[in-house]
C-alpha cells in the first residue's frame, strides 16, 4: 500500500480557503470590515513568509465560530463552497486524485485550515481522510478556541502520525508515500515522505524542490 498526502490551500486549490472565509464573512456583514480585513491580510502575509504565530491566527480565526449559531455558520457555509470554493478548485487537481485512488493509494487531505471549513471541500474532492486542526465544540457549537494540536508546519507530522497510530500503521506500511503542497510551511512533512512533490511553489519551496531535485508540477 501506498500513501498520497495532500495540502489543500493554494495546492488542490488555486486559493487559501482560510483566507477566503473570512473574507466571505466580512462580505456577509458577519464580520466588521474595518477591525477584520487589514488583519486578515496581515496573517496570510505572515503565513506566505513563514512567520505565522499559529495560535495568534487560530484565536483570530475561531473566535467567530463561536458569535454565531452552527445552524446559520452550516447555511453561510453552504454559500460559501458554492460561491468562492468550487471556482477555485485547480483543473489538474481532480485528475491527481483520480491516479491516486486507480492505484488504491490511501488518499488524505492535510491542512491548516480548521475542519469546519475544509470537510466539505474534502467530499468535494471525493477523499474522505481529512485531517485538518480542530475547533473545539461544546454542547454542538463551536467555543471559539483549537482543540488538540494544530495542523501546521510539525504539527502535520505529529497529527499525521497520531491518526497513522490509531488506524494501525506506520511510515513502514508503505512501500511509497507522496506529498503534494505549495508553501514553505509544509517542508517538515514534505521531508518526511519518500517522494516530496512542490505544486505552484512558493519562491522558498520552489528553491528547495530545485537545490533537491524534487519534481515541481503545476494543477493550474
């Protein structure tokens, strides 16, 4: 058996779902404009140069999850996937799948971006392992804070490992392991994996993928 990771912001998609979320809640009026927007920007910024205090972004992130009812967050969601995710979806990005799963590869999406807003992109895609950072509930709403260990930089090896363990495998249950992403951030998982792919890189990924002879492709 073989093991197919991938990213999901601005690698299956030619966007950063994070991002997009909120700005789509500002658009909603959900969010104020004024006190969201600059520091929206400001944290994709720092994400793209590798400077993200995660847990900073995360209580920036979450808090509105939890002003609003999980009834009405499920109906803006629901707006959301159709208005600014499915236009984003990358046109290679359903055929690299699509190779994956023919071999039977086990297929898992892992991203940053809390599950909330990337478990529906990931039915979309057809894969039905998502491991993604978690936003605590309670009672069935969201309380606004992470729950366990984010999904970011080594937090994708430590999260992938965890769910490896619970599902009785190893990094030694597969002959081949890929890892497909954009960014910087994602370079302690992409060490970690027999055959490390850069998709649309960012300048520091696409300089290491070049200085380490890893393949460099392109879904858009």
């Amino acid at each position: 058996m073989n093991l197919a990771l991938f990213d999901l912001d601005n690698t299956l998609i030619a966007g950063d779902s994070d991002f997009q979320w909120a700005q789509f809640l500002i658009e909603k009026k959900a969010l104020d404009r004024e006190l969201h927007e600059a520091k929206n920007i400001e944290f994709y910024e720092q994400y793209k140069a590798g400077t993200l205090d995660i847990h900073e972004f995360l209580d920036f992130q979450l808090k509105p999850l939890a002003r609003h009812s999980r009834a009405q967050l499920e109906v803006w969601r629901s707006e959301f996937m159709c208005k600014k995710i499915m236009p984003l979806i990358a046109p290679g990005t359903r055929q690299l799948i699509e190779r994956h799963m023919l071999d039977n590869d086990l297929c898992i999406i892992i991203t940053a971006t809390n599950s909330f807003v990337t478990a529906p992109i990931a039915q979309a895609l057809g894969i039905s392992h998502l491991i993604a950072t978690e936003p605590e509930e309670k009672d069935g709403e969201f309380t606004g804070r992470v729950s366990g260990i984010p999904s970011f930089r080594e937090g994708k090896v430590e999260r992938l490992e965890e769910w490896l363990d619970v599902h009785n495998l190893t990094w030694l249950s597969f002959l081949r392991s890929w890892f497909y992403s954009d960014s910087l951030n994602d370079l302690p998982l992409l060490c970690k994996v027999t055959h490390p792919v850069a998709v649309d890189p960012d300048p520091t990924l696409k300089r290491h993928a070049e200085s380490n002879d890893w393949p460099i492709i392109s879904l858009r």
